[in-house]
C-alpha cells in the first residue's frame, strides 16, 4: 500500500500524482502489557513424572581444560631446535640416512618421550620416564649404527636440559637442582647400555647354544629368557651376601626360563649340556669382559666364572624335576630319552608341579 499510486485516466494520458506518504511508526510494546502467550507453555495443574524422559537430558558443563604444561612445550621448542644441528656432527658416519633426515627421526624418538613424562608429583618419576622411553626409541632405531656409541657425548647436555624443563611442571620442582638432573640422565643411559648388553648377550649365547636350530626355535628361546629375567631378579633380593643372591637369581632364572622354553619347542633340545652351555655364555659372555646378565646390582664384586661349579647341579635339579613330573629319566648332553610312550615327545604337562611352585 505504501509503495502504491493513485492513476488518473485522461483524454490527454496518464499522469501519477505525488503524494506524501505518511512516516512509518513504530510501535513499542511497553514493560507493563503482557507478554504474548505461546503453544510452548505448559499448562498448569500436571504433575510431573521423576522417571527419565530420553531425549530430555541436562545440559553437562565440559570439563575444564587441563591447563598447558610449560615445561613440556619448552621442551619440545629445545629438542626440535638443538637436536637437528647436534646430529650433524656424525653425518659421514651415516651412509643411509641424510643429515636432515636423521636430525628429524632423532628428534621425533626424544620428543616421544615427552608423552611418557605425565606424573606430576614426583618430578624423579617424571623425568626418568621420559629419559626411558626416549632413549629406548633411540637405541632401537639407532643400536647398530657407527655413530651409535659417540652420540652419548653430544646427547646427555641436550637430554639434560630437556629433562630440566619437563620437571618444572611437578609439583616437587623446587628439589630438583641441575646436578640432580644430570645424575639423572647419567643413570638413564648406564639403564641403556644394561638393557643394549643384554639383547647382544642373549642372542650371541642362544645362537652360539642352538646354532644347529632353526631361527625360529632360537627367537623362543630368547624369549622365555626375556621375559623370565625381571622376575628372577625380583626373587634374589634375599637376605645373604652377594654370592647366596647371584645363586638365588640364577637358579630361578634357569627354572623359569627353561620351564617356558620347553611349552614353546621341543624339550629334547634342552638336554643338559645345552642349557649349561647356554648359561654359561650368559653368565659370562665373551664379547665382553665385565658384563654379565647376572643383574648389575649383584655385580658389584664381579661376574661369575666361566666354570662356576653351581651352575651344572642347578641345571641337573631342574632336569630330575622335570623327570619326576614326567616319570622318565633325565637326560644328559647326546643320550636319549626314554618314557613309559616310545615316540611320545617330552612336554610337561600343566600345572607347574608343586616343587616349583614353592620355589
């Protein structure tokens, strides 16, 4: 209607008139005149059911954001900028790998570590798990490497720095000093290199043992060792002096190592002149002249012997156990096994028996 024109109709033509149209007014509804009711208003006089009504839930607040850990991004910044120029140094020692390629994977394996360094309460616990699985990822990628071994110069002052900002974010920060933080590190990498002679250990004595095996009946073999380590060190803390917890130790270790290799291969195999052999080489590996997978804590007077007298009737124990459970004869270095079964092969049964057990 605003925008409409009256027309008048002549003989002479069409002429629009002006006309002023009136101004718009707006009308304001005052505080006072009721609100419009709406449909959506519920009425009175319903009661209102205590069930819960699916579609109808709260609204729930989001949980706080956790607050940025300073300590960590700052850490981060470092290794990203340091790390890539300290490797430079062992560029032509690498021959697969370019110097920014490897400055990138160094960096990524330390940076990892960061997600393992979450306890805030203690800053010792922090820092040592991000040392752990920083230098673990690196020492798996890089083991075999030239350079491998000169690294440990150039990494600990920037793994020093790292480990100082990743503890500030604790809540005991203020009892970490720079010293601490360095021993710390040091710590970590004697860690390292216990874990690195270990793996050569056990391969170079389970190769040298069964070297007329299959690779996939080492691989076992090296896994019932590996995993039977850690718990065999646990039960030597007895009370004694060093030499009763290094027989503790390895009395279980041959036990409960052996125990699992014969559920995963052929006990024939573990006759007892090849499990000898094979401790011994443990025990006393040869491409080293103080390591020994005797645990370092039990090393302080040194390794056993290549001919330590303990080890043999240790390993003659374990072997009359299994026959008593079995009801067959031990067995020693090229005889062979008799049973009540001609043909039947040498397994022990489930459950443990109870001798071992109790061990």
């Amino acid at each position: 209607e605003m925008c409409a024109a009256f027309v008048t109709l002549t003989d002479e033509g069409c002429c629009v008139p002006q006309r002023k149209l009136p101004p718009l007014q707006v009308v304001l509804e005052s505080a006072e005149s009721p609100s419009p009711k709406h449909h959506s208003e519920e009425p009175e006089g319903f009661e209102e059911t205590d069930e819960e009504v699916p579609g109808f839930e709260e609204e729930v607040d989001p949980p706080a954001a956790e607050p940025a850990r300073e300590g960590q991004q700052n850490a981060r910044a470092f290794l990203q900028r340091e790390v890539p120029e300290a490797v430079r140094v062992f560029e032509d020692a690498e021959t697969t790998w370019s110097v920014s390629e490897m400055g990138k994977r160094m960096t990524k394996y330390f940076v990892g570590g960061l997600s393992a360094a979450a306890e805030k309460s203690d800053w010792r616990s922090s820092g040592k798990r991000f040392l752990e699985k920083g230098i673990r990822s690196f020492t798996n990628a890089c083991g075999s490497r030239k350079w491998f071994n000169d690294a440990e110069e150039v990494l600990k002052p920037l793994l020093a720095h790292a480990t100082w900002e990743v503890v500030q974010d604790c809540e005991n920060a203020y009892e970490a000093t720079e010293e601490l933080t360095r021993e710390l590190v040091d710590q970590a990498y004697l860690d390292m290199w216990e874990y690195q002679n270990f793996d050569v250990a056990v391969q170079d004595a389970v190769r040298r043992s069964f070297k007329d095996q299959s690779g996939a009946v080492q691989q076992k073999v090296m896994q019932a060792l590996a995993r039977t380590h850690q718990g065999a060190e646990k039960e030597s803390v007895v009370e004694g002096n060093l030499l009763r917890q290094i027989e503790v130790f390895t009395e279980t270790w041959v036990n409960h190592s052996m125990d699992r290799a014969c559920t995963m291969i052929n006990s024939e195999l573990l006759d007892e002149e090849t499990v000898v052999q094979l401790f011994r080489f443990l025990l006393h590996p040869e491409f080293s002249k103080t390591y020994s997978c005797v645990p370092a804590s039990l090393r302080k007077n040194g390794r056993p012997p290549r001919g330590w007298k303990f080890l043999r009737p240790c390993v003659q124990e374990m072997l009359r156990r299994w026959a008593e459970a079995q009801g067959v004869a031990p067995q020693r270095g090229g005889e062979r096994r008799t049973s009540r079964s001609p043909g039947r092969p040498f397994v022990r049964k489930r459950p443990m028996p109870s001798q071992l057990r109790e061990r």
